[in-house]
C-alpha cells in the first residue's frame, strides 16, 4: 500500500529547499512541448524526433509490432545502420547525418508572450540548477540573461547568481554532443564518468522538482538509485524528489512512488507550476514575518534588555523558547545570543557572592543544564559548547558529590538539582562534555560526570 501524503506537505518541501537555497530542476521533454503548446512547429519528444529524422531520409520506420520492447537508443541505432545501408556510407557517418538533423529538427523555441510568462514563474522559483535531457533551447530562451548553457562536455559551474542548465544528453548547438544511439550511452557508465556521477551527488544534495519526464531513462533512473545511496545519513538540509507527473485524468492524491519519491499527478504543468510559484509567495511571506519578529528579538538581546535577562535568568520556558528559536535559527543568532547568554549567567554569578545566596548557583547550574540537555550537541556552534562547559565546571566546584549527606560550603539547592537532572543530558552531549574536561584539564567536571560515561566510552 503506497504512503499518501497531502499536496500541502510536498508543497512545504519545495518551498523548504527554495528557502535553503538547494532546489534543482530535472526537466524532459513534457516541459518543452507545455511551453511550445501545439503552435506552428509544436515540440516533439524524442520518439517523435527520430521517427520525423527517419522521415526527413526515407528511412522505413518500424510498425507498433516491431517497436514492442525496443528501447528508443536501439531504435535511433537501427534507423541510423538503415540508413547507413540506404546510402552506401559508413554507420558512423550516417549517425553523424542522423544527429545533425535531429539538431535541425529540434530548432523550437517559444513566442514572446509564452516566454514571458514561464520567465514570471521562473524568476519566482529561481532554481539553484536544471538539469535536462532536451536538446533544444527553449530554457535559455525563458532565462536569457540569467543562465548559462553547458553541454555534456562542461562542468557543472557557472558564476554567482546564473543558474547553469547542464544538457544531459547534449544540446542541439552541438551535434555531436548528443546522446541517441546505443553507444552513445556507454561512456556514461564508466566508472567514475563525471556527468553520472555529479547527477547522482547534485540530486542527492538538492531537493529535486522533476518536470516533463517520467524517470524512464535508465541513467537517470540509475543516478537517481546512486543519490539514494552513496551516503545516508540523516539530512541537515532539504532533501527529496518531487515529480509532477503528467496524465490526462490526475489522481487528487500526493505519494510516496515504491522508490520513495514523492509524486504529484498534474494534467496542466503551467497550472502546477503558477499554484506552486503562489504557494511559494505566501509561505515567504509568512517566513518574512517569522524573521522580522526574529530580528526585534535580535536587537533586545543585542542591547541587553534588562527585562529580557531577568525573564532569561528566572524564567525556564523563556530560555527554552530561546534555545528552541536558536535550533532553527542558528546562522541568524547565534553571535547575538552567546552575547545575551554570556551576559545573563555573569549577572547571576556576580550574585553568588552576596552574603548566603547558595540559590544563585542553583540558578547559574539551572540555565547551563537547560542549555546542554535540549540543545543537540550536533548542531550546537563550538565556541557555544565551550563556554557552557566551562561555565559548567566553575558551578560544579559548589556542588556536593551526593544529597546524602549535605555539606556546609556546598550549594543544597544546586547539589540536588544536578543530581536530580544530571542523567537527563543526553548520550552525545555527555560524552563530548567529558572528553572535553578530560583535554582542558577541568578536573572537576571530569570526576562529576565520570560515573555517568561507561568505561567502554572513556
């Protein structure tokens, strides 16, 4: 039974790897004949393109009968060794005939006011990357200005803010760049071939909107297998294939495919692409608004709000919310709040040298225990980690070995607070924070938690 999700879901991701910066586009032949429409010259598909090439020599093109379970490299082969044969020429040079007509033939591109509205759509996605198995140029077209063409020969690279579109199967600027026959197929899959291998790693790096094909070429069914699993680790940015897949009667619903791509059956691309584009600008809004909101916050701990460092210092639920904005915000505040944080513990630490105030160490304990238990040490910036393990050992030096006994000179408030939270730090965080103490020489913590690491880990 296949996993259905809603169309909100596989929408959210888009827009998550739109926001992140990593959304590519693999883009066939179903996009270019939606942009060309069925005008004077409609785009073809590949069948198409060698059926009307054989025509264009009076080569004898096989029957439905004949085409069963002949894949479209074997037909070009076969249609460029007939000609071969019809012209008394070598294969090689009839494939180069071949190939330069299907260049020819492939010489569409779309009316201005069609252009305009794809460069609309396009300006709004703005993808990281396309990647196409179409010879023709109507991409560039729509982009003029913004992109920069690469043939199978190129690499995937082009300056700051142009968007490359990397022809897979050649372009038809170049006709012997393009990728038909059978044998045109095979350098592709030699080992370490850099066109499959830099598919396989950008689709795995990216989330990937797939568009106008149906994944049935077998190298870029095999890149999309490699991507799968030439590293699996969990994710720490935006990850999926998102294919919008044309039939003439789409289901409603949004799946999982058998290969865990996540499938969206369309019967209008231009309509998917403008309630997608519309998705996009509402959700960015809203992101918008989350980032102003989150700058305000910025600026008050930037200026040390004194009504902010009181609530951080008494209040639990204020310093976790923090943490938890922190968490998704990182790159955003975490210079401001290492600052704030620095700040607020320093206050309460000045504080413990008032005559019998043992509760401020409890509280000063209580702020690094928050700190070190909910954030995922994975994700936590170094210099962070470091000030709250040493601002943890400098504590620790006020707290009992055990609540039974108490021991005058000893915090009873912080001494039962780390004995009641200290198995809540998490496996990760402990260990890092006890090899930590172990290379800085913090004697102290090393001996407070050394029980709580087993002997295998020390």
């Amino acid at each position: 039974m296949r996993e259905v999700i809603t169309k909100e879901i596989a929408f959210e991701k888009l827009f998550n790897a739109y926001n992140y910066g990593n959304l590519g586009m693999f883009i066939g032949a179903g996009f270019s004949k939606a942009v060309i429409r069925d005008d004077f010259s409609p785009a073809l598909g590949w069948f198409e393109l060698i059926k009307e090439a054989s025509e264009k020599f009076e080569i004898e093109f096989p029957n439905d009968n004949e085409l069963v379970g002949v894949s479209l490299p074997e037909l070009a082969t076969n249609v460029c060794k007939k000609m071969a044969l019809k012209k008394s020429i070598e294969y090689v040079e009839a494939k180069r005939l071949f190939k330069k007509e299907i260049c020819n033939i492939a010489n569409w591109l779309p009316d201005e006011k069609r252009t305009s509205e794809f460069r609309e759509i396009f300006d709004i996605l703005n993808p990281a990357w396309i990647i196409t198995t179409n010879y023709d140029l109507v991409l560039e077209t729509i982009l003029t200005g913004k992109c920069k063409s690469l043939s199978p020969m190129n690499y995937l690279s082009t300056p700051r803010n142009i968007i490359p579109i990397y022809h897979l199967h050649g372009t038809r600027l170049d006709s012997e760049s393009i990728i038909i026959t059978q044998e045109d197929y095979i350098p592709l899959f030699r080992p370490n071939e850099y066109r499959q291998a830099k598919l396989a790693m950008t689709i795995r790096e990216s989330t990937t909107l797939i568009l106008g094909y149906g994944l049935g070429d077998v190298n870029v069914l095999s890149a999309v297998d490699w991507s799968k699993n030439i590293y699996t680790e969990e994710n720490e940015y935006p990850y999926e294939i998102v294919q919008a897949l044309w039939t003439s009667t789409p289901s409603e619903e949004v799946y999982r495919d058998e290969n865990g791509n996540i499938i969206l059956e369309i019967s209008d691309l231009e309509g998917f692409l403008n309630e997608l584009i519309v998705y996009i600008i509402n959700k960015q809004k809203e992101y918008d608004t989350e980032l102003t909101h989150l700058f305000e916050l910025i600026g008050r701990l930037e200026e040390e709000n004194e009504e902010l460092v009181q609530s951080f210092i008494d209040n639990r639920e204020v310093r976790l919310k923090l943490i938890k904005l922190l968490s998704k915000f990182e790159h955003h505040m975490i210079s401001s709040y290492i600052q704030f944080a620095t700040v607020c513990m320093n206050k309460v630490w000045e504080r413990t040298s008032d005559n019998g105030a043992f509760e401020m160490y409890d509280k000063y304990l209580n702020i690094i225990l928050d700190i070190i238990i909910n954030y995922d040490y994975r994700k936590m910036a170094p210099r962070l980690f470091q000030l709250t393990v040493k601002s943890l050992d400098r504590v620790l030096n006020y707290v009992g070995d055990s609540t039974s006994p108490l021991y005058y000179g000893d915090s009873w408030s912080a001494t039962r607070s780390w004995h009641s939270r200290k198995n809540e730090i998490p496996k990760d965080m402990l260990l890092q924070v006890y090899h930590y103490s172990k290379q800085s020489y913090l004697t102290n913590l090393e001996r407070k938690i050394r029980d709580l690491v087993s002997e295998d880990e020390r």
